[in-house]
C-alpha cells in the first residue's frame, strides 16, 4: 500500500540540457503561410526553444534588417 508523505521543504533545480534549443525554418525554397509561422512561434514557447534561424531569401544580398 501507499501511503501519503508530506515534505515541508523542498528545492527543485531545473534547467535545460542545451543552452541553444532552436529551429530552422526555409521559407526560401518553399512557401509557408503566415498562419504556419505563427503556430511555429507558439510551439517553440510551448517547447522552451530559444533560437529560430529563419532562411527566408536564397541571396547573399539581401539587406534585412531587424532592430
């Protein structure tokens, strides 16, 4: 049988085992709706990701600029 056990003090330590969780997505070499992007976005929060590599042109030249 079980039985219940109470702990007055308890300390969890949690972290991930990669400080780098990511994902890529290529939006270069085939179209991905707004909609996918999105949903992408809110599962890498859900999983705790914290990098997204976004491959969207397939030229050097391309001067995107995020602030």
């Amino acid at each position: 049988r079980y039985s219940l056990q109470i702990v007055e003090e308890v300390a969890i330590e949690d972290r991930p085992a990669y400080p780098h969780r990511g994902l890529l997505l290529d939006s270069s070499r085939s179209y991905l709706p707004l909609s996918l992007l999105r949903r992408t976005i809110d599962a890498m929060a859900i999983n705790k990701m914290n990098m997204l590599h976004w491959h969207i042109v397939d030229t050097h030249s391309f001067p995107f600029q995020v602030r």
